[in-house]
C-alpha cells in the first residue's frame, strides 16, 4: 500500500484528499440551544439526545435541528401509538355500497400509519446521529480526549520542579519525603 500523499502533491496533481482523513476533530463540542417551540415532554426527549451525545463525545451546536426534528417525531409517535392502544390495529369502518347500503369493513387503523412513519423517520435520525449499535463504529468524536485522572504520584511528579526550588532541599529528599506521606 502506497503512502498518503501530501497536501501540496494534491494541490499540483488538482485532486483532493480522501475523506478517510478526516477525523473531525476540528470541530468544536457543545451544547445545542433548545428550540423555542418544544413542550415539555419533548424537551425531556431533547436532553436525553443531548447527554448521551455528550457522553460519546460527538454533540456539537451544529446538531440543533435534527435534534429538534427527533423530539417532534418523538411526540407525534407517542400521541399516534395512544391512539392506536386506544382504538387497536384493526379498526371498523362503515362503507357505502353503490345503492346506498351501509356495509362494515375491517380496515388498517390510519394511526398504525403515523406510527410506522415515525418509527421509520427516528431510526433514520437516530442512525444520522450515531445512536443505533451499527452506526457507533462510525461516530466521529469531537474536541479533546479527556484526560484520566491523575494519581497522587502523577500530581507529584508533574509539580516536583514547582515544589523544589534551586539550592533548596534535594530531589532526593523530596522523594523520601513523599513516600513517608504514602506509608502514613
């Protein structure tokens, strides 16, 4: 396998990178605002997208309106599946034969249909959002990698220049010092 070419190779050649390099790592995390409109219930729905996209580390501000659109989604699908538990899958319909006679006809409940849309459009937004088991692979993170707590003898190690002054007590003092402190 040959090597990536460089920036300035592409730029004489008049190609382009390939989008494999990039990491997005150049775009910044945060918050997205909560739109004006959401009720509560959806609000709710938008946090929780929101916390578990921060935890992944891939919430940007940039991710308001697809946010938005998941917690309306969310809410007509909750409002349409009462409505179905209310009125079942099957539902009765009177029709009128061609004289005029009423006839009752078993049909789809038309509120199965918004379900099914909403349930097809959240998987969507979800997938778009890396929150489905076969789109996390794909996520990209944003902003810095957190950085793992330091221990007491790392905190020493990284300020033992600052705690030492030149002429002062030796380093090795210091180390008997400290591993005193940790026997105590």
């Amino acid at each position: 396998m040959s090597a990536p070419i460089s920036p300035e190779e592409h730029r004489l050649k008049g190609t382009r990178p390939t989008r494999q390099a990039d990491h997005g790592t150049d775009i910044a995390p945060g918050r997205p605002k909560f739109p004006s409109d959401l009720t509560p219930a959806a609000k709710k729905i938008y946090k929780l997208l929101c916390r578990q996209l921060e935890e992944r580390r891939a919430c940007t501000a940039g991710d308001m309106q697809i946010l938005h659109l998941y917690a309306e989604q969310w809410l007509r699908w909750v409002n349409a599946r009462a409505k179905v538990v209310e009125l079942g899958e099957v539902v009765t319909d009177t029709r009128l034969d061609s004289n005029g006679g009423a006839h009752e006809v078993l049909r789809k409940n038309p509120w199965l249909t918004v379900v099914e849309t909403c349930e097809t459009k959240m998987h969507a937004i979800l997938r778009d959002l890396g929150l489905t088991p076969n789109a996390r692979a794909k996520v990209k993170q944003v902003g810095d990698k957190p950085k793992p707590a330091a221990t007491p003898e790392d905190e020493y190690f990284n300020n033992i220049g600052a705690q030492v002054a030149p002429g002062s007590a030796s380093l090795l003092e210091d180390l008997d010092d400290f591993d005193a402190e940790v026997k105590q």
